[in-house]
C-alpha cells in the first residue's frame, strides 16, 4: 500500500501550494536526515509512509514538522482540520532526489574503524536492505547480507529486531561463518538488534551502555535519557561512567522532544531506538547506530567479550496482552490506583513500572497496537519468576482474561 499512499500524499500535499521532494524508497532515518540538514532551503518538515515493524497489512505516516516529531494533540488537530477540510490552495511543483550517495558519506566520514570487520546484516526484506549493508562497507566492513531484497510481503522473518525468534537465522550466520558480529534491522530502518559470536542477544539497554560510556568520556556529567522498558542495570551503568540517567515515557515522539528539551548527548529506548545528539542530529538512525558500535568494537580484538561485559540480568523480551480496541489505557489506570507491590518503588510515568531492590517489572499501553506491553527482570531467575507472579496477579486483578500472546512471528 505504500506507493499508492505516498503518490496520494504527494498530490494533496502539492494541491495545496507545497512543493514536495520524492525521496523514493528509503529508510525513515533518511527522511529525517533530509529533513535536519535542508533547513536552510525551508525543508525541515517531512513525512515517511511507513507500517514501520507492524504487520504488514499496517501502514502509516511518521511526521517531522519544522525538525520536530509531532505526536498526540497535534496529530489529534491535523485530524479534526482533514475532517473539516481546512486547507490552502496553490499550485505545488513535485521533484524527486536521491540522497543515498551523500548520507553514506555523511556516515562514513564521522565514524571511523580501528580497522576492518566482518559482520553479517539481517534486514528482514525491509527497506535498510537497499541502503544499510552498502554504508557498513563504506566503512570499511566486510559485509555478509541476509534478506536485503526489499518485499513488504516479508517472506522469511519479521523485520522486528526486539522479538529474539526474529534473530535465529542472524544467530545461525553468525555461528557458522568467520563473522566477527551480527546487525539486524528493523522494518523502516530506526531500530537496530545485535548478536554477539556466540549468539548472545545484545537488547538495546546494553546498547545504550556502551554508547554512552563513549559519548560521556567526550561530555562528563551529561544526561542520558532512556525509558520504563530498560534495564535496572543501565541507570548504575550510566552512574559509573560519570552520566546522570532520567527514565522518561516510551515512544520515539517522546523521547526526542525530551531530549531537544534538555540539549541531551545521546537517548535510548528498549525497542531498539538510540538517539545521538553529540555528532548527529539527534533522531534515531540504527545505520547510524551500527556504525557507532562498530566504530567502539573496533578497537577490540574481541568485540564480542566486551559486548558480553555489559552488565546483565535474567529478563524476558518485551511481551504483549492483546486486549481490545481502547482497553490497554483503560487497565492501565486501573492498575495504578489498584495495584500495591510492597517493598517497591513505583513509576506511573508510563504505565506502572515497580523497581525492588533485585529487579523490575513492567506494565503500560503499547502507542501503536491495542495490546498491553509488559516487561520482567530479576537479578536472579527466582526474582525474575516471583516478580513475574506478582505483575501477572495485579493485572488479572483489574482484567482477568489477561494472557500473554504466544510469539507472532
């Protein structure tokens, strides 16, 4: 659905007076990247039509309105405006561009490797396969590509990094071939999934650790920004190497105007999101991203050890409750006034998240799809079920037909 969708925006967009720039088929990250650096010619506004890793009769538009992500309310008035049919009228010219030569050069001459690596790259026939393994070469990187054939019907996995069933076939690659690490990427090309040689998953909380370990040698004291997904592992982390960690709210909108809010170095999410203010333009870019690991990875002569030193604990992957259209923010807050979980601190930032002293748990509406993400993590296995246990109670107290969906993909 995504030409038809793009040809429609473009003829409506410019039936209004706007002059519109046809970027093709390209990653959401190149859209921003556009966006950021055409300010000065009054191109800083863009839209990405994107089902992003939802299923793939999903589509949608991603929105950047002069350099910023709009979210909730805007997104709300742009719908009652449509509906009203509030529009200007002019003639609007219509230009195509290609980007792809300028944004890898872009990348290739920030980051630069120690020396060369071999790396497998998983692109679950989404759109990173036409770009991403060719910038990983620009590099430097000897590049094995699985599923880069760009196929909206994604014939041999999901293009969702953060499910672990996703990453079998880069686990296997990784194993079986003298690649030193394996890059995965999400559908539209903003999230990125790591495995170690030994098949380790490196979740993007442990990422986001040794990201900011290097950025905050370069900018003592900043804030890093992450959210209620992540970690009880990363705010130590972030503590260690002279940072001050701020959970804030999921979501890619949230998270990026928290972080322009604050003149932040570098954020992250669970899902997959990294956000780099310091040599970046602060949007999330798992291009990007990669070669920043890779530039860190470099200088070891096994990446793979100081990816498996990150600290960790027993958690579970993000896991999903389907509910009805509506319901998740209904049990939500009807969780936060019912729920009581002795000898923990509680966040209601976003969802409930309550942290004891051995680990976490999680409970909060998706932004996307009407189902309930929950997330569990212990210190131990024992504290990783108990904790489990006492979430899955509370939940079942405010709706009791609450199961946890089986793996999708």
């Amino acid at each position: 659905s995504g030409p038809g969708l793009a040809g429609a925006l473009m003829r409506g967009l410019a039936s209004t007076g706007l002059d519109v720039v046809d970027l093709g088929e390209v990653t959401t990250p190149m859209l921003y990247y556009v966006a950021a650096t055409r300010g000065a010619h009054g191109c800083n506004s863009g839209i990405q039509v994107t089902g992003s890793h939802n299923p793939k009769d999903y589509n949608g538009f991603k929105m950047v309105l002069a350099g910023r992500a709009i979210y909730g309310e805007a997104i709300q008035a742009l719908r009652r405006r449509i509906e009203a049919e509030d529009y200007a009228r002019g003639p609007g010219r219509t230009a195509a561009m290609d980007v792809r030569a300028e944004y890898t050069a872009r990348i290739a001459g920030d980051c630069r490797l120690a020396r060369p690596m071999k790396i497998v790259v998983d692109s679950g026939n989404g759109i990173p396969g036409a770009t991403s393994p060719g910038v990983l070469r620009a590099l430097g990187c000897e590049v094995r590509e699985l599923y880069s054939e760009v196929d909206g019907d994604f014939p041999n996995h999901h293009p969702d990094p953060s499910k672990p069933e996703n990453l079998a076939d880069l686990i296997h690659a990784v194993k079986t071939t003298d690649a030193e690490l394996g890059i995965a990427f999400d559908g539209d090309g903003d999230r990125l999934g790591l495995v170690t040689k030994e098949g380790n998953i490196i979740y993007p909380d442990r990422q986001l650790m040794l990201l900011a370990t290097d950025v905050l040698q370069r900018h003592p004291g900043a804030t890093v920004i992450y959210d209620v997904k992540c970690s009880q592992r990363l705010a130590p982390a972030i503590r260690a190497a002279g940072g001050v960690p701020l959970m804030w709210k999921t979501g890619h909108s949230l998270i990026k105007a928290r972080m322009k809010e604050l003149g932040t170095p570098i954020a992250g999410e669970m899902s997959g999101h990294i956000f780099f203010g310091e040599r970046w333009y602060g949007f999330d870019d798992a291009t990007y991203t990669a070669a920043r690991v890779l530039e860190i990875l470099s200088r070891s002569a096994d990446p793979s050890a100081v990816l498996n030193a990150l600290p960790t604990s027993h958690s579970t992957p993000e896991l999903n409750v389907p509910c009805a259209e509506g319901e998740p923010r209904r049990v939500v807050e009807a969780m936060q006034k019912a729920a009581h979980f002795p000898g923990a601190e509680v966040n209601t930032i976003d969802g409930v998240r309550a942290d004891w002293p051995d680990g976490f748990g999680l409970c909060r509406a998706s932004n996307t799809t009407p189902v309930l993400v929950l997330r569990f993590e212990g210190h131990t296995r024992k504290a990783l079920q108990r904790i489990e246990a006492d979430f899955m109670a509370a939940l079942r107290a405010v709706k009791p037909d609450a199961r946890i969906e089986a793996a999708a993909h």
